[in-house]
C-alpha cells in the first residue's frame, strides 16, 4: 500500500481540526443554551 502524500494528507490533518474545532464549538454552544434554558 503506497503512503499517503502530502496534499492528501494536509487536508486529512485539516478536516481533522476542523472536526475537533466544531465538536468543541457544539460543546460550549450546548452549555450556553443548558444555562439559558435553566
């Protein structure tokens, strides 16, 4: 199986961080409305 290369794996790294980035952002959106909520 031939290595990935370095463009493929730059965007693989970049939807990765991205990935985390929104699962972080719904996290704190989600505390914010549990707070407005109750």
């Amino acid at each position: 199986r031939k290595p990935l290369n370095p463009k493929a794996a730059s965007v693989f790294q970049a939807v990765g961080v991205v990935f985390i980035a929104g699962l972080m952002l719904f996290a704190v959106f989600g505390d914010i409305l549990y707070l407005i909520k109750h």
